[in-house]
C-alpha cells in the first residue's frame, strides 16, 4: 500500500466532505459514512495475518495469539472455536472475528475496539486499573530528579525528561487522561480532606484550561498532605513546578521589556533581568502561599527569602535563599551555581542544614537548566 | 487554593518584591497562568496601598505621602495605557523607579 492510500484511508466522512467543498465549492448533502472491507484475514487486535476463520486449515492448526487468548478468554474462544467447526459445511460462511462483526471498516467511527495495526501497549505502563499510563505526576523529589538516593555528595542532577509536561501522550488521548488524573487527584485530596470543596465553576474542556486546573489542584493536594498529615514532601515538588512555571513566564516577560527599551539597567543587562525575576517569582510564591492557607516564617519549616545563620563558627553569619521548604533550599538564578559557589557552601553550612539545594533557572537558558545540589559528605 | 485575595506586603523588602512584579507585569496586572484567577489592576493596587500603610511608620510620613502620591499617578498612567503601546506604560514604570528608590532610601536610613 502506498503512502498515498495509507492517508486517504483515515479520513473521515466530514473530512472528505470538506475535501470535496474546497475543491468544488458544493457541500456535499449528506455525506454517505466511508466504509471500507476489512481483511478478516487479519487478527484486528494486533494486524497480524491469521487464517481465516472458518476455513479447513483454521480448524486443523488453530493458531491463536497469546494475547487474543488474554483478551477474549479460553472459554470464549473455544465457543468461537465450536461455532466455526460447526459452519465448516458451508464454506462460504465465515464467522468474523471478534469485534468486527460485519467485516466493514468505517473510518469515522471511533470504536474502542479499532487499534492501528502497528499498535504496541507501552511496555512501561503502570498495571491495575487506574486509568491508563501513567501522567507525569511526581510526588517527591527523589522522582522528580532521578538518582538522587543513590547519588555522592554534592553531586548535581538535572531534572528528569518531561517532569513538569502533561501532554506527553498524543493529544487525542490527552484530554481524557489529563480528566481521569484530575478525579484520581481530587479523589486523594477528599481521602485526606474529607470536607475539601472544589472551587471552581465547572470543568474546563480544552487542554490548556485543564492543565492549569490540574496544577491548582496539585498544589491543593500537596498542601493538605502538609497541613493535615504533615506531609512536605509533595509540597516541594508542586513548589518547584510552581517556581519553574513562574520564572519562565517572568524570565521571558524580562528580557522582552529589557528588549523593549522598559526596563532600564541599573547596572547590566544580566543583573537587571535577574534581579525583576528574583523579585516577581518571590512575589508569586507569597501569593501562592497565602492562597494554600501554609504559613511562613522564621520558626516553621516554610520560609521565603528569611536569614539562614550559620552559628557554627565564632562570627554568626547567615544566607538568604530564595525559598526553603523542611531540608530543601530553593534559589531562582539566571547563572550557573555549583558547590564551588560561595552562597550554595553558605546554605549547606546554615544552621537548618538542607539536604539538597534546587537551583531553579528560566528553561530558556537550554537543557538541564534546573537542577539539584545534593549535600556535600564530609 | 481559595479564591484570589491579594497579598498585602508587610515590610519593605516585600513591597519591593511586588514592585519588581508589577514592573513584569503592567499595565493589566493579570494572571495567565489560572493560579490567581480574578487578579487585576484594581487587586494589586489595594495590595500596593496596603503594603504602603504597613510601613508609614517604618518610612515616616514624609516618605509614606510622596510613595502614595506616586502609587495613585501609576495606576492613572497604566489605566490609560492598557496594551502598553504608549507613553502610559513607560511613565507607569518610572513611577515604579521612583518608588524603589525612595524606599531603598528609607531602609538605608532605618539600618544606619
């Protein structure tokens, strides 16, 4: 089959009405649905050639797929089976094959049973009825940037691929997933907030409007495993989200207006960008904050840009991260930062003694612009 | 997250992170991300205002006078230049500029 064919074959009825409309500039009345025969030949879960049902040589050597038999069922098939061998006298009769009840394909039709021959599930995806593979829903940072656990002290780690993109699936499909993961998400927020209301007006229906709705209710999940079972984890995962979502957008908005002529350097280009980011992305984060009911100061474990002292030493001396949640610092920067850097040795040696500090940079800056400095071993 | 109420500053270091915001974000001051949905012009000058009144003693009342004066001359500028095509939006910063600096004088006063 050519190129050619394999196209005109999934085009819908309306698309071919169209098709027709811009090249005649009629509208066709009512487009008759296309149907095509379907090669019974063939097993229509997998593509694969089979022999055809009914025939002599299929009741001789009856082969039957691994996963056909999965899928149907031994005491289905072995009906099947029955039927067939019973119709075997009349030869022209065959039985269709599962799922295919007439033999006609009619490509407008979106039936669940239909799968693309050169179909293969994903190897990887999560088993059990939850809805499908799996979305991009990390809940701690040891998912978030990979290795971390097993990782040496003060090693760096960048991001893992695609953490922070829900439409990694192809975008007939995304919709749907992206529905099932906000239930399951609102599902586990009223697991562990029983009286937990949804505030919203109703259900969005494009990409763009659910995406964002998901990430809110994220955020309402992370905070409710914070504040009633003291949870942070999540918390600082959906905060990196958040703080990475936020310097991007303001990073760009910076450098436009800096392009612009509007915003006007105090010293450099750099230090003037950086420093509108620093301020806006702290801002967002105290919005944020407040909207999630979390509370922030200096005696808790959530602190935006607070004193960090190092009382280890004869002169008390402090760091300023951006942010902190429990053993994480944070700190938005447009440079490089590694442990050869004064101010990240600085947050390592602070009194609160983090784990590891993220050092969140605008993705426009290139690949593994984010990323995680574990604690160096003495 | 609860409906949107906007965050009032309470220091100066807070006021001048939300200077540094409204610089990125004027004239409209909207939300595009759906975290803070219902933000505005109107929000984020109460916000501003708020934030002024929280450090009037901090600053004193000369500086407290000359900051509200330029908060109120902003929002005229920013309102009247809502696409940020004209001169509204340039002077609507340099209002911002004006502000930080008074500030920055004001904390460097407070810490000496």
């Amino acid at each position: 089959m050519s190129d050619r064919d394999s196209k005109t074959e999934y085009k819908s009825a309306e698309r071919i009405a169209f098709d027709h409309y811009l090249r005649t500039g009629r509208i066709l009345s009512s487009p008759t649905p296309l149907e095509r025969k379907f090669n019974p030949y063939h097993d229509p879960r997998n593509g694969q050639f089979t022999f055809a049902p009914g025939g002599p040589r299929s009741l001789a050597n009856v082969a039957i797929s691994r996963q056909k038999r999965s899928l149907v069922g031994e005491h289905k098939l072995s009906n099947n089976i029955g039927r067939a061998a019973g119709n075997a006298s009349s030869a022209t009769q065959s039985i269709p094959p599962p799922g295919m009840p007439e033999a006609v394909y009619r490509p407008d039709e979106n039936r669940a049973d239909f799968q693309l021959t050169q179909y293969k599930p994903n190897p990887r995806a999560r088993v059990g009825g939850n809805g499908g593979p799996p979305l991009n829903d990390p809940m701690t940072l040891e998912r978030v940037f990979p290795g971390i656990s097993a990782a040496r002290g003060g090693s760096m780690l960048s991001l893992a691929d695609n953490i922070f993109d829900l439409t990694g699936p192809s975008n007939r499909l995304t919709l749907s997933l992206m529905t099932d993961h906000v239930n399951l998400i609102i599902e586990q927020i009223r697991k562990i907030d029983p009286q937990y209301k949804l505030n919203t007006l109703g259900f969005p229906s494009t990409i763009e409007g659910l995406e964002n709705l998901t990430s809110t209710w994220r955020l309402d999940r992370a905070s409710a495993f914070y504040l009633a079972r003291n949870e942070i984890r999540p918390l600082q995962v959906e905060v990196l989200r958040f703080l990475q979502e936020k310097t991007d957008i303001e990073y760009a908005k910076s450098v436009k207006l800096f392009n612009d002529g509007k915003l006007v350097p105090r010293f450099s280009r750099e230090e003037a960008i950086g420093n509108q980011v620093d301020r806006a992305v702290r801002f967002e984060l105290r919005k944020l904050y407040q909207g999630l009911d979390i509370a922030t100061n200096a005696n808790g474990p959530i602190r935006i840009i607070g004193r960090e002292y190092d009382t280890s030493g004869s002169d008390k001396s402090y760091r300023i991260p951006d942010a902190r949640i429990a053993n994480i610092a944070f700190d938005v920067s447009l440079t490089k930062k590694t442990l050869g850097t004064a101010q990240i040795r600085g947050f390592f040696n602070a009194d609160f003694s983090p784990d590891a500090v993220v050092i969140v940079r605008p993705r426009q800056l290139g690949v593994n612009s984010t990323y995680i400095i574990t604690r160096p071993r003495k | 997250m609860k409906p949107y109420a906007p965050y009032i500053p309470l220091n100066i270091s807070e006021i001048m992170d939300l200077l540094g915001w409204m610089m990125l974000n004027a004239p409209k001051f909207e939300d595009d991300t759906g975290y803070f949905a219902g933000q505005n012009i109107e929000t984020e000058f109460l916000a501003l205002n708020g934030g002024l009144s929280n450090i009037r003693k901090k600053v004193g009342e000369e500086a407290y006078q000359a900051l509200i004066t330029i908060s109120d001359k902003m929002r005229e500028h920013f309102e009247a230049d809502p696409d940020d095509v004209g001169a509204g939006g340039r002077e609507g910063r340099t209002c911002i500029r004006e502000m930080e600096d008074i500030l920055i004088a004001s904390a460097r006063r407070k810490s000496r």
